[in-house]
C-alpha cells in the first residue's frame, strides 16, 4: 500500500528492488485512489485487504514512515514493521519494530506474531 496513485504503485514495488523469493509475496500493489485519503489514514491499507480477502487484524504492514506506522496502527494491522532508512530518529517512527532488510520480516513474524 502506497500513498502514490495506484498507476505508480507498480512501479514503486519494482524500485524498492524486492529479492526473486519476496517478490511472489507481494499479490496486489494497492495505491491511493480517488476519493480515498494519503497515509496515516487506513484507507489505503484497507482497500488492499478487501481487494486480497484478508483480515488486516492478522496482517503485518511494512513501511519506511510515521505515517506508515500510524496508518498501519489505524487499521488494526497485528504488527508493523519499519525498514531502516538511516540512524536518526528510528524510536520516533513509532514501528512495532525496525528492521534493516526484508530477510528480518520472517523471523520477526515468526518470534512476534506467530508464537505470542
């Protein structure tokens, strides 16, 4: 889920350079659409549950912002995670957990979410 229009979305999922492996995971790329409001508000993130058929209260959001993490929380997502951009200001982004690449979301899922 991005706060740029869904024509961009595509495109943003592409420049974030996701691995082969990852890439299968990611089922629907969910933009900002007409008439629903930017990041911290949920709607985006929820749009992309109903458009997945997924419960978003059992759904782990990744994100690189505040607004992310607000959005996410907003939501009701279980977990939310913020990758690592740099070192300043990582405790202010308000993420259940910060990571530094995406081969930390399977072990976060699985020691925080999946064994809780």
């Amino acid at each position: 889920a991005t706060a740029k229009p869904t024509s961009n979305a595509e495109s943003d999922l592409t420049g974030l350079r996701i691995s082969e492996e990852l890439r299968p995971l990611f089922h629907h790329v969910q933009g900002t659409d007409a008439g629903m409001s930017s990041k911290p508000s949920p709607d985006v993130i929820l749009k992309c549950a109903a458009v997945l058929g997924v419960d978003v209260t059992r759904t782990v959001y990744i994100g690189d912002t505040k607004r992310d993490a607000a959005a996410a929380k907003a939501a009701g997502c279980v977990g939310c995670l913020t990758i690592r951009r740099d070192s300043t200001n990582d405790d202010d982004l308000g993420a259940d957990a910060l990571i530094s690449s995406f081969d930390q979301i399977e072990t976060y899922i699985f020691e925080h979410i999946l064994i809780k």
